[in-house]
C-alpha cells in the first residue's frame, strides 16, 4: 500500500489527483468545525465536555459518519448521510418502478439522469433532517434534556425565532448541497469514489480522541488490548472483503463478417460480502425507529412499556438487542443481495453474446445455477457482517455501558474504512499499472 502511495506521488497526474483530494478532505472537515449561525459554539462546548462522551441515543451513528459534527450543528452537521440515503431509496425503487429500471438499463444517460433524482432527493432529506434536528437542538433533546443550563440554540437574542430557526435549517441543506458537491469532485477530478473518502475522512477523525479517551480512563493496558483486538478484527475484515467465488465463463467463437470473434475465457466474481455494508445500516436505522419514538414520550415517568423498550430493545448492551440486531443484518443481506443481483439477466446477457459456465446449459439452468450459488455464499457473508457489527456491544459491556457509545474500532466503520481503503488502493494501482506497464520485450 505504502509502494502505491509512494509511487502515485512520483508521477505527475496522479500527484495533482491525490493533493486535490486532499484539499477537497481539508475544506469538508473546516466546514465540519464551523458553526452554524445561529449556534453557541460555546454551550455546545461545554455540554459535550458535560456530557463527557456518554451516550446520545439515536443519533450515535449519524455523529459517527459525520465526524463529530453533527452534535455541534456545524455547516456540514448532516455529512453526507442525506446523500446515502437517496442513492439507498433510489436504488430499491429501481426495482419497483419501471421507469427508475428502464433508466439504468439505458446505460450513461439513464445513470445520470438517476444521479439527478438522487440530488433532488438528498436535498430534501436534508430539508427534513436539518429541521428535525434543530427542533431537537431547540427543545434539548437533541441532548435527551441533560444540557437544558447549556441551550445549543439561545433563545432572547433579538431576532425572531422563526428567522433564525430558518436561516439555520437552510444553512445546513446547502452544506449538505455543498458536501454532495465536494463528493463528486473528488470522483471526477481525484482519487477513489468521493463520497466513500468523505465517510472515510469522518471516521478517521473521530478514530484519535476516541482511542485517547480509553488510555485516560481505562490506562495503557486496556489500551493496547484493544488497539491489538482492532487490528485482528480489521485483518480478518481485508480477508473477507477479498474473497470471491469465481465462476468460470466461456464464450463460444463466432464469426461476425470476415472476423472471429470469441473463444475466451473469463470469469463471474461472486463477492462473500456481495451486499457491503448496507444491510448494517439498514438494520441500525430500524433498531433506532423504537429509540426514536421514545424522545416524543416523557422522560420524567416513563410507563412500563417505554422503560421494557429502553431497557430491552434501546439498550446496546441487552442480549434481545444484540439478538434482533443480528437478525436483522442477516435478513437484509439477502434481502439487498436479492435485488442487486439478479441472476436470470446474468444468464440471458451471457447466452446473448454466446457464453457459457462449462457443464451448464446456458438460459435457464444457468440462472438456476447461479441463484444455487449465491444462495450458498450469502450466508457466510451474512454471518460474517452480523459478528462484525455486533463486535462493539461487547466492547459497550466489556468497557462500560455509559461511556464509548460512540466507539468507532468496530462494526460499521471498521467495514467502511477497510472497504474505502482497499478500493482506492486498487484504483491508484490501476492508474499505475496504466502508466507504468512493462510489457514482455522490455
């Protein structure tokens, strides 16, 4: 890895990409930092340093991918969540829409076509969700009322409420716009998919403080136990992510004119982990909705069923949360996978351009033969995504129920950072191998 980095900067072109990336990365996490109008900087200080890391409830994930930010209400507080939620909607409405699946099929022009619903749509959620969050900031549960002697958002300053609730809903949808932006900028103008480093940069950021957090409270040995536990779990997670199912694939010769085309060989990768890392957010969005709907009931005298919730499902160390959580993941990776791949178009592409998986006739026993498959090498992916995830509520029991609720060497952002980083890595040697191919009469 460290070869392709060092070799990237020597040339030219794949310099100017990296150092634009990481301009790019530099100017989202200044916007990450900045707040918005609107928002003591000041009480948001002091009730995080109140606070002390404990847990936030339902919006631990969101202040996770968005790098802190979102807990301060800065410009960019939303990241890029909004974003990967549209492509996410988009995406399962291209199954059940005719029009969003007669798109894609049309290649570049449908994609980008999709890609513009995609920003619409995320500029809407952020509609939504900057108003959401600001009406939790305004209330104080944005907090679950512990910093009500700290208001996020003062009240009595001599503008109208209205005028500054607006100004700062609109000051995050445009930074929600503007990340979007940056996102693609990096995919056309730098290095690796844009919004892939954005989550990558806001992990990475929270990765220092957290760490150091453990060595204050718990001292070097735990420390070192657990940076030791991380790197197992991210090697075991490069692994994974690298194996495949390789079906072999023949093409039959053909003679179209006077040229003979086919009589190759290649292959069908079939990824362990076909579905990445969206069944875990979608099974963390659905275990939050109980958690969500708790903030609307009183906090004060909560009733039997909303205290068996909190304590049952909401909890992240309960035995019935880890469980459901689990079956969740499972359930949506085959789910995802379902709609993702589909096998009968897979073998009607191959019998169209005269291929064929050796042994099997193509059409139809070849779609029955690749749903075998992948049925078969879902579930160790599934298996293998629901262990990860529900690595770090252990680490919530082992370490303490209170403190860590945001730790971030586990689950989801151990999948995404080794994900992110083995994809451009292979795209920065890819470029190389473009540029500095040696072929066998050198």
């Amino acid at each position: 890895m460290l070869s392709a980095f060092l070799s990237a900067f020597r040339t030219p072109d794949l310099r100017k990409k990296l150092l634009f990336t990481v301009g790019i990365i530099a100017v989202y996490r200044l916007g990450a930092t900045l707040p918005s109008p609107g928002v003591s900087y000041g009480n948001v200080q002091k009730c995080l340093d109140t606070l002390q890391g404990s847990s936030t409830g339902v919006l631990n994930l969101l202040d996770l991918f968005s790098g802190g930010a979102l807990l301060q209400l800065s410009v960019f507080a939303l990241g890029i969540m909004p974003y990967i939620t549209a492509s996410i909607i988009l995406q399962l409405l291209t199954v059940v829409i005719p029009r969003l699946e007669q798109l894609r099929k049309e290649g570049q022009a449908g994609q980008a076509k999709i890609t513009q619903y995609t920003r619409y749509l995320t500029l809407g959620l952020g509609i939504l969700q900057s108003s959401a969050f600001v009406a939790l900031a305004r209330s104080g549960q944005l907090f679950q009322n512990r910093c009500d002697q700290f208001p996020i958002v003062p009240k009595g300053t001599g503008i109208p409420d209205w005028l500054t609730l607006t100004i700062l809903v609109m000051t995050m949808t445009a930074g929600t716009g503007v990340v979007m932006w940056l996102g693609e900028l990096i995919t056309d103008r730098g290095v690796g998919n844009g919004m892939s480093v954005l989550i990558f940069t806001s992990i990475a950021a929270r990765l220092p403080s957290e760490g150091w957090k453990i060595k204050t409270t718990k001292g070097w040995g735990m420390f070192l136990l657990v940076i030791a536990l991380v790197l197992l779990v991210i090697t075991a997670v490069t692994f994974i992510e690298q194996a495949q199912r390789r079906i072999p694939v023949q093409y039959a010769k053909r003679m179209i004119g006077r040229r003979m085309y086919g009589g190759t060989s290649t292959y069908i990768p079939l990824k362990v982990n076909q579905a990445g890392v969206i069944p875990v957010i979608f099974a963390s969005s659905l275990l939050y909705l109980p958690q969500l709907a708790l903030q609307f009931f009183s906090q004060t005298n909560p009733g039997k069923t909303q205290a068996w919730i909190q304590n049952h499902i909401v909890k992240a160390s309960a035995p019935e949360h880890i469980a459901i959580y689990f079956l969740l993941i499972i359930f949506f990776t085959y789910f995802y996978v379902s709609i993702t791949f589909n096998p009968t178009e897979v073998a009607d592409n191959m019998k169209k351009y005269g291929g064929f998986v050796p042994g099997i006739r193509p059409g139809k026993p070849t779609a029955e033969y690749l749903d075998f498959i992948l049925s078969r090498i879902t579930l160790p992916g599934a298996l293998y995504l629901g262990i990860i995830a529900i690595l770090p509520n252990f680490f919530f029991i082992w370490l303490d129920n209170q403190q860590f609720q945001n730790f971030p060497f586990g689950g989801t952002a151990v999948l995404i950072m080794v994900g992110v980083g083995l994809e451009t890595v292979k795209q920065i040697e890819s470029q190389l191998m473009q540029r500095n191919y040696e072929g066998f009469l050198r």
